[in-house]
C-alpha cells in the first residue's frame, strides 16, 4: 500500500484544520478583503467540489457575508490594487446556490475596478495603484479569473480581450528568452530600486511568482472561447512555462525558493510554489496542453509536498512557506521568514491536492 494517501484526505485534514483554527469572519487580515482570504477559501472550494462536505461551502459563505454589505460593496477593500480584487472569484458560487443579487453586484462593481486599473506605457495593468508602472506576475492570478468568469457568465467578451491581452503582456514583459522563466516584476519606467536600469527587470525567477502564472492562465481558458483569437497563444504560453519550470524540479520533487539556483548558499525548497507548479501540470495534462507524461512529475512533486509535511495532533502542518514579499535581489528571497498554515500556502496546497485527485490511482 502507498504510503501516501489519495490528495482529498490532505486536503480535507488542511481545510478541517484551518477551520479549528479560525472563525471564518476572522479570517486574517481580518476585516479586509484580500487575496489571503480569497487564495484559501479558493482552495477551501475545490475542496468543496470533490467531496461534497457541505460545512466547507458554508465556512465559504460566512466568511464573504462578513465581508460585504447588503449591497455587495467589500466593507475593507482598495480598488486599485489587484490583490483585493481576487476574492471576486468566490461569489459565483454563492450566486448560484443562493440566487442572493448581492453577490452579482460585488462581481459588477469588483469587475468594472479590474477594468478601471491604471495601465503602464504598454498598457499593462498596475499591480497597485500606488506602485505606478510596476507589472507583477501575480496579477494575472488576482484579476484574470473573475474576469475570464464574468465573460462567460454575463456575455461580456470584452472581458475575454481584457485577460487575454494581459496575459501576453506579462509574457511579453516578463520572460526570460534564455532560461524560458518569468522574472517576478517589471516596471516600465525603470524607478525602482530593484529594476534593471536598461530593462526595468527584477533581478530573479521567484517561485511562487511564477507559480501563479500558469494556475490562473488556465483557470482563465476554463471560461474562454475555444475559437477565441488569443486562446492559442495562451496554450502556447502555459505550454512553454510548465516545460521549462519541468526542468528545474529537485530530486526531492519540490521547487526551489528561487527557481533556477537550486544548491546554491541560502536557497531552499519551498512549498507554496511547488504546490501551484503541481496543481498546473495536472490541469494542464487534463486540458491536453501537456502530454500526460508529465504528470509522472506532478506525483513527485506531490509526494514531495506530503513527506514535507508535519502533523499535531489532528492539525495538519503545511510549512516552508514563504511569506508575503515585495520584489528584491537573491539574498532578498533567500532570507524571507517561512511560515506553517500562512493562508497563501495553504490555499495553493488545496489546489495542489484537488487537481492530483482527478489523476490519482
């Protein structure tokens, strides 16, 4: 018998945890719609999805009735910043279980502030409006699936163009041409301590950056048209990603921190990022953007999470999680404090494990 047991028992004992742990209301930052809350209670779905456990989609409902109002407007949220447009992605489902019209009016107003962000000279969204010009990878997680989902959902195919435009963009602006990696940020107008002074580039390939990329790529072609005029680049980009991000996989199966300078002083294996980097290469398979091939190294990647993993008592410990950071050089990213049950991680862990149950046997 495997030692590993299937992906929906992790995720269960993850999310059941997570759920001792807090109240959904307090969910931190607590008060504040954010990506935070909005990345796990994603996972906490997809949960949801592949068991059936009604008190995981109840916790769901809970936590964004807390943090909206009757009208649908967050109580603590910024509209110019990408990372409080994510937890958008959760009203869907609680519009279609409840029909509640509250739902459809965050989707509406958290919508037309993804089409409101202020672009830089290439007409790439900013990640925040106080962080003028910058591009970073992330974005396209917080802003490209609720959008590519209001498209199909509402006959808005502008909303497809709007993903699918950025989506090459961050390509465009982003890759690497040597390696095939995503550097983590790019500002147009060169300000930034961090940016290249020629190409506005940050100087490194950080994991979970790059992880988000193909995670919410495909999560947008879940919605957009097959005969849609950008789709096939899209494939294309997911594609390439997933098969170089292949080539830098540890023998342990998990990625490094910073990707490319695996064994180097002060780099690490990390979690989060080795999550998304699974999680995207069974979908991907599951789409037949990558042969099923690949999915050998999904499962050790997978496997290398689980035996990465702690347990107390019944809690379920996902660790070596990097924490939340800004854009800085090798050292930066070396140094960053890890974390054990950080909610970012956890929600990558839960989309890890429900895209592994449906290719597991």
């Amino acid at each position: 018998m495997n030692k590993v047991k299937e992906p929906i028992f992790y995720a269960k004992a993850s999310v059941d945890t997570m759920m001792r742990k807090y109240k959904a209301a307090d969910l931190p930052p607590k008060g504040h719609f954010h990506y935070h809350q909005g990345v796990f209670l994603s996972g906490v779905y997809k949960t949801y999805q592949a068991c059936g456990e009604k008190k995981y989609f109840q916790y769901i409902k809970d936590w964004v009735d807390a943090s909206i109002d009757k009208d649908g407007t967050p109580v603590d949220f910024n509209k110019g910043h990408l990372d409080d447009l994510q937890p958008g992605i959760l009203m869907y489902a609680l519009l279609d279980e409840t029909g509640d019209v509250k739902y459809k009016k965050a989707l509406d107003l958290l919508v037309t502030a993804l089409k409101d962000m202020p672009r830089n000279e290439i007409g790439g969204f900013w990640h925040k409006d106080d962080l003028p010009d910058q591009m970073w990878l992330d974005g396209l997680y917080m802003g490209g699936p609720i959008g590519a989902e209001y498209g199909a959902r509402f006959d808005a195919p502008e909303c497809f163009d709007l993903v699918a435009e950025q989506v090459l963009l961050m390509e465009q602006a982003t890759k690497d041409e040597k390696t095939g990696l995503l550097y983590h940020a790019w500002d147009s107008s060169k300000a930034e301590s961090w940016a290249d002074k020629e190409t506005g580039l940050s100087p490194e390939f950080w994991g979970r950056s790059i992880g988000w990329v193909p995670v919410a790529v495909l999560d947008d072609l879940d919605f957009i048209p097959k005969d849609h005029k950008k789709r096939s680049e899209m494939e294309r980009f997911v594609r390439e990603l997933l098969q170089t991000v292949c080539n830098y996989q540890s023998d342990q199966g998990r990625w490094y921190q910073v990707v490319d300078k695996g064994g180097q002083e002060g780099n690490w294996l990390e979690t989060s990022c080795s999550c998304l980097f699974v999680a995207a290469i069974c979908k991907a398979a599951g789409k037949g953007i990558l042969p099923e091939s690949y999915l050998e190294q999904a499962r050790k990647g997978f496997e290398g999470v689980i035996d990465s993993l702690g347990w107390n008592g019944e809690d379920l410990l996902v660790g070596n999680v990097c924490i939340g950071t800004g854009v800085g050089d090798y050292k930066h990213y070396c140094d960053r404090p890890t974390s054990v049950n950080d909610l970012h991680g956890v929600g990558a862990f839960l989309i890890m494990c429900t895209e592994m149950q449906k290719f597991w046997r």
